[in-house]
C-alpha cells in the first residue's frame, strides 16, 4: 500500500516508469496530461476547458487541476495506494495534495524525482513529436514547457525534499536500467516485502 508520486521535466521518462512502477506496487497510475488528454479526445466540459492550455503548453490552472485529482482519488481503487504522474506541478497544488490526504487520514510516503539534462530532454521530446504526434511536442511549446518546469515545478521538488520525502534518480540510460534504479530505491525506502519484482535474473517488464 505505496502512496507516490513521480516529479520529473518533460521528456524525462516519468509516463513510462510510472506504468511500470505501478505495475510492480499493484497500485493505479493516476497522470494528470493523460486524464486531460483523455478528456480533450472525448470533448467533455473539462477537455474543452483544458485544451487551450494543453496546446501552448501551459499548466492548466490550479482549481481545475486540484478538482479532477480530489475527485480521481476519491475513487475506490486509489484507497489502497497510487502513484500520482504529473501533479503536484505547483505548490498550490502540493498544499492541495496534503489537504486532500489529510482529510482521507492518509498520507504520502514519497516523491520520487527523475532527473535529466536539458539536452536530453529536448532530444527525446522532438523524437517523441515525431513518433506520437503530441500537439504539445513542438520545440517552441517544449522550450516553454521546459521553462515552466524549472519556474513552477523545481519549488515543488525543493518542498518534497525540504521534508525529507524526496528520492532522486537518474532517468538517462536504457528504460529497463531506469526502472531497475527506481525499483532499487523504492525497495531501499519501503522495504522488499512490498515490491513485487518478478524473480532474477530476467525481469520481463
Ligand atoms: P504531461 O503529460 O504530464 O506532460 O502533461 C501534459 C499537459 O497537461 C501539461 O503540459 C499541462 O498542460 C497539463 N497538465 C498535466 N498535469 C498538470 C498539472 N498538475 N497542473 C497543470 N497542468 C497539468
């Protein structure tokens, strides 16, 4: 029963790890941009509300974003746990985090920061636009998103850290190696009997 989050620049890996983190903790991934993407594709309320900020690559504003993650974790399947994929972004949001928390008498036990350089970061974003097709993975938008990250996001680093609930990993290298560093420090911090990694030598992600 892991309750975490995973903080990381764009382009650093964090939707690909946090599937597979969740995976092995058997808790649900909750990612903000996929439920707003999601929500844009489907053109409900919030999509429509969303998109604009989505496109330019801005955060979507905090009473919107705080709303949609009270009401995700409020669902049955986040009572036993969660690993949360892109929020808090800001420290509105990490005050609303707690509250929220607070109030279900639950609390975190970690944040998990995955960290690369700015250059990486670029290469794998435009590789990412070229592949996927993301309307957000320009590089002018991704420069901006970039920005934002260090303005808004890198506090909200500072503050998990300040509090002693930050564990810090190299996201650069293969993503099998990647997720084998994060499963080793998640391991370290909760304790094995909780990680359920598939047996050596192999593990099949
Ligand atoms: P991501 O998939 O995490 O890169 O998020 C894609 C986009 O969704 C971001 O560029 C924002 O426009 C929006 N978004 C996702 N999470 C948040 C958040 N916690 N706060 C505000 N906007 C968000």
């Amino acid at each position: 029963m892991t309750r975490m989050l995973i903080i990381g620049p764009p382009g650093s890996g964090k939707g690909t790890q946090a599937e597979r983190i969740a995976r092995f903790l058997e808790i649900p991934a909750i990612s903000t941009g996929d439920i707003f993407r999601a929500n844009v594709q489907d053109g409900t309320t919030l999509g429509i509300e969303a998109q604009k900020y989505l496109d330019r690559g801005d955060l979507v504003p905090d009473g919107v974003t705080i709303a949609m993650v009270r009401d995700r974790l409020m669902k049955d399947d986040a009572g036993q746990g969660f690993l949360l994929d892109g929020f808090p972004r800001t420290l509105g949001q990490v005050s609303a985090l707690d509250a929220i928390l607070e109030d279900a008498g639950q609390r975190l036990d970690f944040a998990l920061q995955l960290t690369a350089d700015a250059e990486e970061l670029t290469r794998r974003l435009l590789a990412r636009a070229r592949e996927a097709g993301r309307s957000d993975d320009t590089e002018d938008v991704i420069a901006h998103r970039l920005e934002l990250y260090r303005q808004q996001t890198e506090p909200v680093v500072e503050n998990y850290h300040s509090r002693d609930a930050l564990i810090k990993v190299d996201g650069i290298g293969a993503v099998d190696d990647v997720t084998g560093r994060i499963m080793a420090a998640i391991e370290r911090r909760i304790g094995p009997e909780q990680v359920f990694l598939p047996s050596a030598p192999a593990m099949s992600l």
